[in-house]
C-alpha cells in the first residue's frame, strides 16, 4: 500500500495552484499508483478551520478510501475536533503564529491522534527543538515533522533531534528534498521513522513521489517509507 502522508486541498494566496480539486488529484493518484492521501483544506490553515474542515470531510467522502483527512486546529479559533472518521490532527504553527510547544496546542495532544506538524528549521514557531519539546511531554502521539524541517541546513539536525523520541518521524515533502537525501535520512534515524509525502497540491505529486520511487535505498525500507510506517501509525484508521 502507497500513503501519502501529505496533501492539500484548495487554493492560498501566494502559490500557483493549477489543480485544486480532490477530483484531479485522485486521477493524479490513480496513473501513480498512489492508494491513499491525507489532507487538510487550505481554507481550513488559513482563515476558518471550521469551514475549510468541513470540506476536506465533504471531498473525504466523495472518494472514501483514497482521501483521509487531516483536521487542522487552529489555536486562536479553538475549533471542534474528531477522534472519528480522521487520519489525525494538522496543526501550521507559522499561519498561526503559535509555537508548537505552546500551551495553547494542548486540546490536540490530549486527543491523542496521530498529529501532523509544519516543521521548520530556524522557526520562532516549528524548529525541530520544539517536536523534541513536544514528545518528553506526551510520548504516547506520533508526531510527524513536517518537510523534516524544511531546509537542507536543517535535515541532519532535524534527525538527531527526532531521534531519541521514537514517536516522531520525519515526513519528507518539500521542494528542498532530494532522493540522496531521504536515503541519508532513513540511514540516520532508521527506514521505519521516515514517511512520505508530497504536500500536493502545492507541491506536484508526481515529483515527490518520484524522489522516493528513485532514492538510493533497499527495497524494504523504500516500501517503509512509501506506506508501511504511516499504515502502522494509522492502525485502524485506515479502510
């Protein structure tokens, strides 16, 4: 099975986005090969999780089994959350202006879902430093970061930091990615604490999927990454 840990849906004020839709993606998907996505709707990032929540379930079941849904909570708004019908809870601290290990946030880790975190290196809000933070604190939620922390400069330590916290990994979407790259970072922290995704649709999904399609790496820790390690955080959140 192919995860894709990573997407969107919608559009945001300053990408090129030139297929918005969960339609298109899906076709996208299909020609790939890819079984499955989670996403959150930009409109949910940005200005009303509510709304923009409402139609990442809407397109969720429009195409069951193949988009899950990332449910973004945004701190200032302290918007509802599911623990039913979700991959889990998306959280942007840099939209929103909030650190990760803000007090804030705590609705999110006391639900107890898989969360899925904008990283970024360098960052008041995302650094890597504040997922470590973050997993002393509650080391029963996996906690994925995001882009692995964004910048190049940033990747090894991002690695180090996550490492001795077995419930963070590290997804590896990002312009900034390479295949050389997430080879050396499965080989830092392990093959089964990497996961995919492509932050489609800002991203193309197919560029990201092929950086790890044609990574340096052995089979089996290829097949980790592409599913096997988000199949296993998502346990019986999956169809």
């Amino acid at each position: 099975m192919i995860l894709d840990a990573h997407g969107h849906l919608g559009t945001w004020p300053d990408f090129l986005i030139p297929d918005p839709s969960a339609d298109g993606m899906v076709t996208l998907m299909d020609r790939l090969g890819i079984d499955a996505i989670g996403i959150s709707h930009l409109l949910a990032v940005g200005p009303s999780a509510e709304e923009g929540n409402r139609l990442a379930f809407a397109a969720a079941e429009r195409h069951p089994g193949r988009i899950g849904v990332w449910q973004v909570y945004n701190p200032h708004q302290r918007n509802r959350l599911t623990d039913q019908g979700v991959w889990g809870v998306k959280i942007h601290p840099d939209v929103h202006e909030c650190a990760l290990d803000d007090r804030r946030y705590d609705p999110v880790w006391e639900l107890g879902l898989p969360v899925l975190a904008h990283g970024q290196t360098g960052s008041p809000w995302s650094d890597p430093a504040q997922f470590a933070a973050v997993a002393r604190r509650h080391p029963g939620v996996p906690l994925l970061l995001g882009h692995a922390g964004l910048w190049q400069n940033g990747f090894h330590r991002a690695a180090e930091l996550a490492g001795p916290y077995p419930n963070v990994f590290l997804e590896i979407c990002g312009s900034k990615m390479t295949g050389r790259w997430i080879a050396r970072l499965a080989g830092l922290i392990g093959a089964d604490r990497v996961v995919y995704g492509s932050d489609s649709c800002f991203l193309d999904l197919r560029t990201g999927f092929g950086r790890v399609v044609l990574a340096p790496l052995e089979d089996a820790d290829r097949a980790l990454i592409l599913g096997g390690n988000l199949a296993r955080i998502l346990e019986g959140r999956l169809p």
